[in-house]
C-alpha cells in the first residue's frame, strides 16, 4: 500500500510525497482503525474541495 500526500497550491492540488506503508513508524499499533481514520479524513477533505 502507497499513502499520496496532496496538496493545495493557487487552488489546484499538488503531489508532494508518495511513500510506502512500511515507513510510516505506527508499528505495534491497530493499522487498519488507523487507515480508516485516514481514509475517513481523505474523503472529507476530498468532498470539500471539489
């Protein structure tokens, strides 16, 4: 799994990371509530700017 960091410049979204699962340092935690606090906050974000 990949995490796409995005965002906003002069109202166009922009790349600014790509990375893998296996550095994001959450070791020893529940990942999959933690992904779907992620993705939960993603979509949100996502609806409000378009």
């Amino acid at each position: 799994m990949l995490t796409i960091d995005i965002g906003i410049h002069a109202g166009e979204p922009k790349l600014v990371e790509i990375g893998g699962v296996n550095s994001w340092g959450i070791y020893g935690s529940n990942v999959a509530d933690f992904i779907a606090a992620m993705e939960e906050e993603a979509i949100d974000r996502w609806e409000d700017f378009i």
